[in-house]
C-alpha cells in the first residue's frame, strides 16, 4: 500500500537489513481479531475435542507467523525500491495491513512496476509454500491442528496478494495499473489521477460489497470490507489531490516562492524578547533562528507556546528552537512538491532555504498554498 502523508517522525520498533519496522498501535486490534477468531471459530472446528489452551497456543503461533508474512510483503517492496535506489527508511504496520514510505517517486514506469509487484508476489509465493507445508504435515499424520494451520496461512497469504493486486492507488494493483498509464501517457501526475480515481472506483466496490455482505447477515465481516473500502477511499482521495496539486506546482522552485531576507531571531536572546520582538509584531508563525549571522534552526509558534510563559523572560531561543537537521532544510533549485514532502516529513510548515551555509529566505506552507490556490483560480482563464 503506498499512503501519502503518513507521519515519518515515529520511532521504528525494530530494524530489518535496514529498513525500519514501525507498529502502529491499531495494529493489535487486527491481531487481537486474528487471533480470536482462530482460537474460537477456525481451530475448534477443524481439530475438535482439545483442550481450550492449546487452541490459543497455536492461534498466537499462527497469528505471528501471519504478520511475519505481511512484514516480508512490505520488505519485498522496500529491498526492490532501495535496489533501485528510491530508499525506504520505514514500513509501518496499522490496522489495514503494512505501507512502506518511499522516500521519492520512482524514476520510470518499469521501476514503478517492478517495486508494485514485488509484494504480491512475495506473498503469493508465501501461499504456496505454507501450502506445500499442510499438504506435507497432512500426509506426515502429524498434529491435525498444525496442517490445519498452514493451510489458513496459505489462504491468508493468497487473498493478501489478491487483495492488494486490485487496480486501484493506494494499493499495489494501483501501482501496477498507474505503472502502465505512465509508460503509455509518459505523465507521472495524470497516471497517478487516473489509478487514483480507479481506486475511488475499487475502494466504493468493496463498501458495496460490504453493506450487501452485513445485510446478509455476515455483519462483522461485512462491516470490515466497509470499513476498509472507506479507508481506501479516503487514500485514494489524497493521492489525486497531491497528483494535481504537484501538477500545479510543476516546474516552480523553492527560490520562486520562498520569502527572502525574512525576519529572524537571535539564538541568544530570551524567548519572550522574541515574542516581543517579532512574533506579536510580524503575524508570522515562525522564524530562522541566527547565532553570529549562521542560520541554527527554526522557531515557531509551537516550540514558544510548548514553553511555558513565566519561564520564557528566562529561556533562551536556543534552548527550545528546532535544530537545524537536514529534514527542515531544502535549496533553492529544489521543487516545490520536494519542499512539500519535506514539510510532511518532518510535521513543520516552514523549512530554511540554505545555501553553501548562508540562509537565502523561508519558504512556507501557507505561501505555497496561496499561490496554488491562485493558479487554481486562474488557470483555463486563458489569460
Ligand atoms: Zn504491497
């Protein structure tokens, strides 16, 4: 799955040959369910008569052995993307399944499809060999309960891969299918449009479905595809949003937008002379924070209103500033949509436009928003 603006500042919980694996705490519910419903429906149904506590045993068992499957579908994707040198730092597993954040968009359509299908196809290959793995314990005679297990696991890992191979962003088969409309049209941003609003198209299928499935009587199960379809929507949404809003912004650069020579604050002094001096003055929401005419980080009305007020004649800026990192920088010949991915990236609306270690202006959220809301007014004007 590809999902725009996730939040990218969490902490992974762990790390796998470089990638980190972050778990979003929505994800227990799906575990609990899994889990549940193997120890109370599946288990008890296909290996009757045994005690209650090895049903749960080896629900968690096989429960685990399923996110193991879903990590390995978002790792595919990520160890073929960073092979083609479009790095992902993180995957992320919630509720809906897994995302692998890239960190740029792929550099042609063939890239596009080979990261896409990458993870279908790990977990197609996962079907077939928990497959071959019941069909074996089937014919070892072994535990009943451990066939029984692989087999669930080679359904789950099939309808995984089929689930995702559905042509619509933000899912995998959405991927595919803009991968084709982008080798025929050569347009990044309109393929994305178009897989975009098939996947408003898949996402309004699976509601359909659902409600039919809950009024006939499959209420839980017939919920979830709701509940899923409606999370698809609101992806796919973003995705044609961000599409169009890129292609407004095409070609434009940071320096064509930033606000240059803009207003700072000084590392030393205190933070309610800053406030003073040029919050309650300027209007803006933050400033480039200068330490002997070197740009060190940013201040914005967050970090002040985080400090309290009786201790802001006392604090210095560069005691609650945001250091200058990498991520709330961007030069001058940046794009814009690079400068956008950046602000989302590290949850701030302004980033420094700095150049060979000079600070050249600010560029802002709320600027790059008024002149795209400008574009949007006049363009087809013909003017
Ligand atoms: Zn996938």
């Amino acid at each position: 799955m590809e999902i725009p603006n996730v939040n990218h500042t969490r902490k992974g919980l762990f790390s796998v040959g470089g990638v980190d694996v972050a778990i979003d705490g929505s994800w227990l519910v799906i575990f609990a369910l899994v889990v549940g419903g193997l120890a109370l429906g599946y288990f008890p149904t296909v290996d009757p008569g045994r005690a209650a506590a090895s049903y749960w045993l080896i629900s968690v068992v096989v429960a685990l052995l399923f996110f193991v499957s879903i990590l390995l579908h978002e790792l595919a994707h990520a160890w073929v993307s960073n092979r083609f040198g479009v790095e992902v730092k993180r995957i992320t597993l919630f509720i809906f399944g897994g995302a692998a954040q890239l960190s740029a968009e792929p550099a042609d359509p063939r890239t596009e499809l080979e990261i896409a299908i990458a993870g279908p196809l790990t977990s197609l290959g996962l079907g077939l060999v928990f497959g071959a793995a019941a069909w074996g314990l089937g014919e070892a005679g072994s535990l009943e309960a451990a066939s029984a297990g692989a087999r669930y696991l080679a359904y789950a890992n099939v309808a995984v891969a089929l689930f995702n191979s559905l042509p619509g962003l933000p899912l995998d088969g959405g991927r595919i299918a803009r991968s084709i409309f982008w080798r025929r049209s050569r347009d990044f941003r309109g393929a994305t449009i178009r897989a975009a609003e098939w996947g408003k198209v898949v996402a309004g299928g699976l509601m359909g479905f659902g409600a039919l499935d809950a009024l006939l009587g499959n209420l839980i199960g017939g919920l979830w595809f709701v509940l899923i379809g409606s999370f698809l929507r609101t992806a796919a949404e973003a995705s044609r949003r961000e599409a169009l809003v890129d292609r407004s912004l095409q070609g434009l650069t940071v320096a064509d937008l930033m606000v240059s020579a803009p207003q700072v604050v000084e590392a030393e002094e205190s933070v309610a002379g800053a406030v003073e001096r040029q919050f309650l003055h300027h209007g803006f929401g933050g400033f480039p924070v200068m330490d002997d005419g070197r740009p060190i980080g940013i201040l914005s009305l967050r970090e002040v209103r985080a400090c309290p007020r009786h201790e802001r004649p006392q604090r210095r800026v560069r005691e609650i500033m945001r250091a200058t990192e990498a991520s709330v920088i961007v030069s001058p010949a940046d794009a814009i949509a690079t400068a956008l991915r950046r602000m989302s990236e590290a949850d701030c609306s302004r980033l420094l436009v700095i150049e060979n270690g000079r600070l050249l202006g600010l560029i802002t959220r709320s600027r790059i928003a008024s002149v795209l809301h400008a574009r949007r007014l006049l363009e087809g004007d013909g003017a």
